[in-house]
C-alpha cells in the first residue's frame, strides 16, 4: 500500500432546504473542479432568519482530498 499526502481547504455551501442539502451542494460543486476527494468535516452551522423563520442554511467544511503522485 502506497503512502499518500492529502490537501485540506475550507469551503461554504449554502440552502434554502437543510445542512444536509447545504453539505451535499458544496461537495457535489467542489467535485467538479476538486478531485480526489475523500472526506469533509463540518466544522460551523450557521443560518439566516427573515421573520422569525429560517431562510438559508450555511455550513463550513473542510474538505479533504489526496494530492496526485507522479
């Protein structure tokens, strides 16, 4: 089994629906341009409220995927 080294970055993803949907929104578009990757951690929830109800969902996560060997 080779080694490998990975790439960490933060990303955003937003809905209007759920964190779950705001999650699947920024791992689904950052796989289109980020490849290999692995895994995401959530690290902040956050939201906005326009009366009195909830009006999007925001989550931060880093996102983890392997740097290409030669």
């Amino acid at each position: 089994m080779s080694d490998h080294v990975y790439k960490m970055v933060e990303i955003v993803g937003s809905s209007h629906v759920s964190t779950d949907d705001a999650i699947r929104n920024a791992i689904e578009t950052s796989a289109k341009t980020i490849r290999r990757i692995s895994w995401f951690e959530v690290i902040k929830t956050t939201g906005h409220v326009v009366e009195g109800k909830v009006a999007h969902f925001q989550v931060t996560l880093k996102v983890g995927f392997r740097i290409e060997g030669e």
